[in-house]
C-alpha cells in the first residue's frame, strides 16, 4: 500500500515514526509538505501537485496538519478525498474538531462529559458569564489556542472580568470555563484509534503551573483508566469524526470531562510513558481499513 504522510515537519517524531512503522509493515510512505502542495480544481480531473510532480497512486492519506494551516491542510486533504484516497481523518472532521466552540457544541449534543462553558459576543453581562461557570477561579481560553498556549486561569472575578473585557475589545473571541479543581493540575491523555483507546497517560502540571500539556513542562506517567473514561474517549472520537485522535479528559467530581479532541495528536510522550507501539497500531487500522486503489501508479504526470 503507498500511504502519504501530510505533514510540514518530517523530522517530528510522531512523523519519523509513521514511517517506520510504515515501512516495517511493507506499505511504501512518503510525506509531503503540506504547503507546499498547490491543486488543480477542474471538473472530473482533480489534482495536487508536489515539486515536480503531479501526486497519484496514493492508496490512503494520513493528515497531519498543524493548527496554523488548517484551512490551507483541510483543502489538501479535501483535493485527495477528492482524487479517490482514503483519508485516516476526513478533512470535514479535522475541521470540526479545530473549532473549540463547534467540538464543545457537539459533544454536549452527545450528552458527553463537559466543563461548564460560556462564549458570547457582548461583554455587558460579564458577570452572568462568570456566574454561570460557578465564579473564579475560571479558565478563559482563546478559540485558536493550542499545546495550552492562550489559556488563562483567572483566579478572581475581577482578574476575569478584566481579561474578558480586554479579549473581546480586542475583537478576539474567548471561551469562559469551569476550573475543575479537583483534578490538581493533572489531566488524562487517550489515544483512539478507531473504536479502542489504545494507550493512555495521566499529564501532571509543574508546582506553580495549571496547565498539564508536555509542551508547558507537565511530566506523563502511565494509567490504567476507568471504563467509564474509556467509553467517554471513544464517544468523543466519534462524535467528532475521527479515526484517530488524543482525547484530554479531566477527573471532575461527577466523572471524567472532556477538555479537547486532538485530531493531530502527538504521541511521543506517550509511547515513552507507557511503552506501547502507537505508531504501530495507527498503521495497522489503516491496513485493515483503507480501500485501496491498485490501478493506480505514483510518480510524475
């Protein structure tokens, strides 16, 4: 099977190890810089072009899009679904999963685990906001926040409403959250492929610091999660989507709450916590799930 890695980075580790995991199961994978990629959109006869190349015989796609690209990532991956090729997460998905506001809307639809959340345009009723998440401390969060960068604990209400008041005169749109104090600075990390979470990790926060993202300094362990965390993860993933992706769950007090769908997730952190073949596994989903094209041939056109 040829697999094409859509990823800018190719030296990342999650990416580096795709393609060995690739390789070692026999499939040929290649990745292509997302970017740089430009498309031919005409009738019947979609196409991405690559360097020096027009880009065929692709039997399935893995897309690995940073949040800085996603629009530009999502259309790539949109041309090759487009072209026939099996994608590990559709573009509609990724899309959805990107936009905090639209992933909180549809996992409560689900009945999923949630923070209490607020978002509004007009800041006169700032105090109801804060009110209606249970009053400082609050977490105020920008929509287009990732790795925990343009997250805010706000510790009283006068702190959150002037944070508040100052985003959106900004014109920037702001989540207002529940603080689940209960969880102490840690967070649980799943990784769902396809209907099973396949590795998990509890991510603790540094002394002085909220935010339990490996990126901010937190430190993962190894954790066996309850089944009611598992079910939740995998409701999450499918509410969303995806086929594979990082689930952040927090310990509340009336059961686990879901904070973020990763649809790009990372997992080096998490196959050295816990010593399971990630990479391996996402590999073999796309083997036994892909529908692969075996008329068609790569290389240049």
């Amino acid at each position: 099977m040829n697999i094409c890695v859509l990823a800018r980075n190719p030296n990342l580790y999650s990416h580096k190890r795709l393609v060995e995991a690739g390789e070692a199961a026999g499939h040929e994978v290649e990745i292509v810089n997302t970017t740089k990629c430009f498309m031919n959109i005409a009738s019947h006869r979609p196409a991405v072009y690559y360097q020096d190349r027009k880009l065929t015989g692709f039997d399935a796609l893995i897309p690995r899009i940073g949040a800085s690209v996603t629009s530009y990532g999502a259309a790539v991956a949109r041309q090759f679904e487009m072209m026939g090729v099996w994608s590990l997460n559709e573009s509609v998905a990724i899309v959805r999963s990107r936009d905090k506001l639209r992933s909180l809307q549809l996992l409560s639809r689900k009945g999923i685990g949630l923070p209490v959340t607020t978002f509004a345009h007009d800041t006169s009723r700032v105090d109801e906001l804060i009110e209606m998440v249970g009053g400082a401390p609050v977490v105020i969060k920008l929509l287009e926040g990732t790795q925990g960068k343009g997250v805010i604990l706000a510790e009283t209400n006068d702190s959150a409403r002037s944070v508040i008041q100052a985003f959106r005169g900004a014109n920037i749109n702001i989540l207002v959250q529940e603080f689940i104090k209960e969880a102490e600075g840690a967070d649980i990390r799943c990784l769902v492929v396809g209907d099973r979470v396949v590795g998990s990790m509890m991510r603790q926060a540094p002394e002085g610091e909220f935010r339990s993202n490996l990126h901010q300094g937190g430190s993962a362990t190894k954790i066996r999660i309850t089944p009611t965390e598992r079910s939740t993860a995998v409701s999450a993933a499918k509410a969303m989507g995806l086929n594979v992706c990082g689930v952040d769950l927090l310990r509340g007090k009336h059961g686990p709450v879901v904070m973020e769908v990763n649809s790009s997730p990372g997992f080096e952190g998490l196959e050295n916590a816990t010593g399971i073949d990630i990479a391996g596994k996402i590999i073999d989903f796309i083997g036994k799930n892909a529908k692969p094209n075996k008329t068609k041939t790569r290389g240049k056109g």
